[in-house]
C-alpha cells in the first residue's frame, strides 16, 4: 500500500477515480446516447446492509487461520445512480460496524471499529472504484497479483479498485494502516 504524504496527491488521486468512476457512459447509454430511465426516485430509500463472518485458511490471508465475527452492524446502503437496465452504477454505504478478528490457532483477539462512508461506482466492465472515508478491513488473498497479501485495517481516505479479476488495489490512501496479521501475532494466546 502506498500512503499519500500530501494531500494535494491525494485529492488529484480521489478526482481522477471519481472521473473514471462516473465516465465514460456505460454501453446502453453510449448505444442510444438517452439518459437511463428508471420508476425509482433517486437516490433510492436507505435500507440494510449487512457484513458476514468469515475465516481465512492459514497462509491465504496472514499465516495463521484468520477468523472475524461481526459484534455490531447498523450498515445501511442505498442507490444513488442507475443505467438504463436500473443496474445501480453508484451506491453509498454508511454506518457503524465492528469486527472481532480472531487468531484461530492462539485465540487471541482484538475488536476493530470499522465505521465510515463508502461510495461504490459499478463500471460497464464488471470492475468497481471505492472511495472510502472512514475505516476499511481488507483482506489481501495470496493469489492477488497486485498487492502482498495480508489482512489490514486502514483508516482515513482511500480509493480501492477492484478489478474483472475481483482483486482490490489500493490506489490512493491518506491515514494509518494497521497489519492486523502483526497485531493478532504479537498477542499472547487467548488474549483479547
């Protein structure tokens, strides 16, 4: 991951994924060169979004087993764009959400605040552009081929691209990372 040290980087960084998020049209619109339709007001209404458990086979993520259970979701999602196909092109996701991150073999086990803002920008391709304000849990898998793998908790701003490969990149980010790898392995066992 590449920190930003200035934020004027940083800005031109959020700008140019903002531009390549929103242009160029997506196919239906470039074929008829409309606007989409769609019977629903936007931004649409807020409504649930939820996180999920999840464990990382040992040596995918951090070496050792990596387990996470959700403690409090209060996300909520809504859609702010469509194309003509009222595919959402453009969502935002908010609220509070914390994770327990659990060292399978030791137990040891620290709780991570992962609150904040999330736009989403779904491209005509399959890829996504995230940007982020706030905190985000990200897991890099060994096979991602653009990024050591690793499990960290970044805070502060970021862009996060995430290709037709679905491999995120972190392309732009202003704030404190933590390996949460590091964390869960300095801890004694047990420990929480």
């Amino acid at each position: 991951m590449r920190a930003f040290p200035r934020a004027a980087a940083f800005t031109a960084a959020v700008a140019a994924a903002l531009a390549a998020a929103v242009l160029p049209a997506g196919p239906a619109q470039a074929a008829t060169g409309q606007a989409p339709t769609t019977t629903t007001a936007l931004p649409g209404p807020w409504q649930p979004y939820r996180s999920t458990p999840f464990t990382d086979a040992a040596g995918d993520v951090c070496d050792f087993a990596l387990h996470a259970d959700v403690v409090q979701d209060g996300e909520r999602i809504r859609t702010l764009a469509v194309d003509a196909t009222g595919a959402p092109t453009e969502q935002e996701v908010t609220g509070p959400l914390v994770f327990r991150y659990t060292d399978v073999a030791t137990g040891a086990a620290v709780d991570r605040d992962l609150a904040g803002t999330a736009w989403l920008f779904h491209h005509a391709d399959g890829s996504q552009t995230w940007v982020v304000d706030g905190h985000l849990g990200l897991g890099i898998h060994a096979a991602n081929p653009y990024q050591a793998r690793g499990y960290s908790v970044l805070t502060g701003t970021l862009v996060l691209s995430i290709g037709t490969d679905h491999f995120p990149r972190v392309t732009a980010h202003a704030g404190p990372v933590e390996d949460l790898c590091a964390t869960l392995a300095a801890l004694p066992a047990g420990n929480r």
